[in-house]
C-alpha cells in the first residue's frame, strides 16, 4: 500500500486529504507516540531569550526563496498570495535544535504551515521532513505536525482540535525542537512529539528517512497570510 495522495494545486485542498501528485495515503497506520497537551494550559509567549548570549544567537530569517508557487517577499516578511501549493524557503539557513517564533496573520484560506527539519531537492521538492500547520482547514480546525517524504505528505501525526476562529487573525507560532523531541504552542494550545525518529518509524520505512536542518513556509489551497518574521533562537 503506497502512502501518498495526488496534489491539486488550482483546488482548495482540503487538508483531511494528504497531499502529493501520485497515490492515495495510507490514513490507517497508527501513530501513538504523541502527547497533545490540554489546551487550557497557558502558555507563556514572552521571547525565549533570557540573556546577552543568546540575544546575539537570536536571528530574524531576513532573505526567502519563493521555490514553488506565489509569495510576496518584502525584507523578513512574506505574503503567502495566490492560490495552490506555494512553499518559501529560509535561505542560508541551517536550523536543528532550539525555538523558532513565527508571527503570522492568517487571513483567510484552510491554512499555512512551516517546514522544520526538512531537505529539499534543486526544484523545491521536499525529500525528508515535518510540518507544523495552523490548519483551519482540517476537519473543524486544528494544530497538526506532519510527515512529508518524496514531496509527499503522510496524515497527521499530532493533532490537536481547535475552532476556527481560534486560527485566524493575528498569531504566534512556537515550535520547540529538542533531539527527537517536538514541542508546538500556539496561544494556550500546545502538542509534543516525543520522540520524531520513533514516530517517522511507524509510518514505515519510506517514511522514516534522515531529516534536514531546512526551515521554511508553505501555504495551500486558497490561503491568504502575511508572516511578518520568523525569529530563530538556536539551542
């Protein structure tokens, strides 16, 4: 059973459905290794740096490489315009432990999400990596993280359901890496992964590839954002 699902890029995609150009995904597999946390709990959004080192260490992604699709890059913001797949890449960047803080509008569409750990191939195909996606479009609404392998995406491997309206407007995304460990807020909401490498595993071996240390965006369907900076504060 092949794990993939074809990608429509002139069609809302409707993110229940796994994105790829090929063959359907396997929805079945089961993933157990996540702990989505209750998301009453607060979360504390103020900046994660405590002192001068790792102020300096801080650094705001301020050069973007529109690899497939549409955006609008002005400085350390982008534009996700347009409509289907679009995805911008961090240039010169390598990112593998720490936190990264985008700010974000979500204006309209079924969502946006951010590449971490991820490679990508000369023609901005994905070989190996993870999304974390503000994901309005995902049954009600939700928070999820994502496998993606050959440029094809798996269904969710950590989900955390929220309304709509709680994913639009204006937000800060915090994503947490630590070794194999996956921490995500988003307002009072958050989800982990334990353990990334244990949980790419079960999704069977064409999914359970080394991963990159690329960051970058993407948007699908009919999404229209505006991220206004990606901050990197490395481990």
């Amino acid at each position: 059973v092949d794990d993939t699902t074809p990608v429509d890029d002139t069609t809302p995609v409707d993110d229940t459905t796994p994105v790829d150009d090929t063959t359907p995904v396997d929805d079945t597999t089961p993933v157990d290794d996540t702990t989505p946390v209750d998301e009453t709990t607060p979360v504390d959004e103020t900046t994660p740096v405590d002192d001068e080192e790792e102020a300096e260490a801080r650094r705001t992604v301020e050069k973007w490489d529109v690899v497939r699709g549409e955006a609008k890059v002005d400085g350390d913001s982008v534009g996700l315009v347009g409509n289907g797949e679009r995805r911008v890449l961090a240039e010169d960047t390598s990112f593998d432990d720490g936190t990264i803080v985008v700010d974000a509008d979500l204006v309209s569409g079924p969502g946006y999400g951010v590449f971490v750990r991820s490679t990508f191939d000369e023609k901005g195909r994905i070989v190996s990596g993870w999304t974390v996606q503000v994901d309005p479009g995902y049954g009600n609404g939700a928070l999820i993280v994502r496998r993606w392998s050959q440029d094809q995406e798996h269904s969710p491997s950590a989900v955390v359901e929220l309304d709509r309206e709680r994913l639009g407007g204006h937000q800060k995304l915090v994503i947490t890496l630590d070794g194999d460990r996956l921490d995500v807020s988003l307002g009072d909401a958050t989800l982990t992964i334990k353990d990334l490498d244990k949980t790419a595993e079960k999704l069977g071996d064409k999914w359970s590839g080394p991963d990159g240390s690329s960051v970058g965006l993407r948007a699908w369907g009919g999404t229209q954002a505006e991220v206004h900076a990606v901050v990197l504060y490395p481990a």
